[in-house]
C-alpha cells in the first residue's frame, strides 16, 4: 500500500506557552483517534510532526496511525520558519519514498503548518527552494492560529492561507475536526480515484477563512503579547511569564482614547528542550514595567514573588528570605518592593 504521509509543522514558540500549546496538543490527539475509526486512513495516512522555534526539531518521524502515539510538544525561542522550511525540505528529500521501476513512492504529501506569530529569520532562500523544487511536489496548508500571523509570508509558499479567528477552546476544536476531515476526504479520494490532489473540507461557522491572498495586507508586529524568561532560585528550573496585550478605555472618557498595557497570563515551567530550540543571543527588545499589569508567583517552587529584577539584569524568583541568591549571577542581595519602574527584556515571542 502506497503511503499519504501527512507532516504537522508546528510553530512552538514562546508565544504560544501555556493553553495555545496545550490546545494544539490535544488537537492532534483528537486527530489521529478519529483518522483511526476510517478505514481509508488506517491504511494509508502516516503522522510526522517537527516543531520549530529558533531551531526545529523532528519530535516524531513519519509512522503508521496505529504506532502513533501523540507526543509532548517543547516550547522554544523565536519563529524561524526560514529554518523550518528547510528542515521540512531535507526530511522530504530523507523520509519519502521515491518512485522507482520496481514499486510506486509515497503519494504527494500533506503539510498543516500552524503558526501564530511573524517569522524571525531570513525566509528568502528558503522559500525561494521551496518553490522552485518542493511546492508543486507537496500540499501545504498554512494557518495562522489568531489574527497575529504574517499571512503575507505565508502566501509566497502556498495559495492555501487559512486564518484562524479565534483561539478559544470551542473554535480550535472545531478546527481541529476540520483538519481530520480535510485528511480523510483526501485520503479516500486516493483511494478511490489514485489522484492525490489536496480535498480540503468546507469551511464553515465562521470561525476558519480562507485568507484572499489577491489583497495586500500590511505586515504586522508581532507584540500581541510580551513574554519574559524568568529562573527560580529554589529549583533552578527555568520558566516564562507570559502577558497578553490588551486595549482598555481611557480615564479621561471625553477624549475617547485607548491605554495599552500586558494583562498576565500566566507563568509556566520549562524544561531545557526550549535551550535546544532557541537560536542565537537573547532578544536586546525591551519593556517597561509599568505597561505590565500583575506579577506571577513562581510555578517551579511556589514563591511568593515570580517576578524580582536583579541587578544582573536577569528576572528570578523571591520569597520570605532575607538574603537571596540570584540563580543566573549568583550574585547575593536583600530584595524588597518598589515603586519605580524599569524595562526588561523580552523573548522574540
């Protein structure tokens, strides 16, 4: 049986810590449970997944639906889907079967790349090798997951840009069950009819567009939230402190303006897979304080402060000692609140 390999690229960079990455996990797991109830899928569709970041990395390389079993995706630093590409390229090149006069290769293969964010490498020379040797060798289906991803980037490597409106629970579910049923009515019309063109399944409710690639649209920046890499002084465990922009009225209603500032999130806890996938020195993009609203306590060992600025310039967690030793100098120092305000480095998110 000839195979319909099916890739996941899936963007896991720091602006996607915390529920996105949970709900993009479960998402898959809710995908190949439901491929394995259709017999035309069972027996042709095999699942990889590569995750990128600043790096990219093959979390599982191309296997059967009935071995698959859904792995725990990492959390990395920056979005570089220049890197990705190539990546996705070579494990083609590696990984697919080619026809020869003995037996027919794999049938052409399906990419659901899902990012949310602008990409933060040069994606010139892959994209350009993209075109000219792997895109009318692939389907690729691009999603922006929220209204922050750079479609305009997306459209130079594909006609297929889809847009994902919102990310709550209820709408990546019902994206989720879109996708399954995208790769079953493919995965049954190569059966039937031995073509393997790209069936995309109607989209619908309003929580999915297709995005019309015809219209220009400015690039945005990607700031729609500001994430923070933090250490505890406890464990030494690394976590994020993630804020989301927000736009509230102004006080002054008669001017009928908008302030802007970072609602907290959430800290979260990560494992050093994010180091592996992060490329490069530290973003030099700053923020000041007084635009963030609410500080975490630390979720590695529960102190009271997640949120205490060193002199190092490094962000660490404090609680009720009267001495604390910062886990990234460990420079030692009496720290107590204050009221200025300071700026900080973000992560390129």
């Amino acid at each position: 049986m000839r195979r319909l390999p099916v890739y996941f690229l899936i963007d896991v960079s720091e602006s996607m810590v915390g529920e996105p990455i949970q709900m993009v996990q479960n998402g898959i797991s809710s995908i190949i449970k439901d491929l394995r109830t259709d017999p035309y899928a069972l027996e042709t569709v095999w699942v990889s997944i590569i995750a990128f970041a600043g790096k990219s990395q093959k979390i599982t390389p191309l296997i059967e639906l009935y071995s698959f079993y859904p792995p725990r995706l990492p959390i990395g630093g920056g979005t570089s889907l220049g890197n990705a590409l190539e990546f996705l390229m070579n494990d083609i090149d590696t990984s697919l079967q080619k026809t020869t006069l003995e037996q027919k290769g794999d049938w052409k293969p399906i990419i659901f790349l899902f990012t949310d964010g602008n990409p933060t490498d040069n994606v010139d020379s892959a994209f350009d090798s993209w075109n000219q040797k792997y895109r009318t060798r692939t389907n690729l289906v691009a999603i922006s997951l929220g209204e922050n991803g750079d479609t305009n980037s997306l459209g130079r490597i594909t006609e297929n840009v889809l847009q994902l409106k919102n990310t709550d629970s209820e709408s990546f579910k019902k994206f989720f069950k879109w996708v399954t049923a995208s790769i079953k009515t493919s995965s049954t019309s190569i059966a039937n009819t031995k073509q393997d063109g790209l069936l995309l399944a109607p989209i619908s409710n309003g929580y999915l567009a297709r995005i019309d690639l015809t219209k220009k649209i400015a690039p945005k920046t990607d700031d729609n939230f500001a994430v923070l890499l933090a250490k505890c002084q406890k464990t030494q465990r690394h976590y994020l402190i993630k804020y989301q922009k927000r736009l509230s009225p102004s006080e002054f209603k008669e001017l009928d303006l908008n302030t802007l500032d970072y609602k907290l999130v959430g800290a979260y806890p990560i494992d050093i897979s994010y180091f592996d996938l992060t490329e490069g020195e530290p973003t030099q993009t700053m923020i000041n304080t007084a635009d963030l609203t609410g500080f975490p306590i630390c979720p590695c060992c529960g102190n009271q402060f997640g949120f205490s600025y060193c002199s190092c310039g490094k962000i660490m967690c404090t609680g009720d000692e009267d001495v604390a030793k910062c886990p990234w100098c460990s420079g030692e120092a009496h720290f107590q609140t204050g009221d200025g305000n300071f700026n900080v480095t973000r992560t390129q998110g």
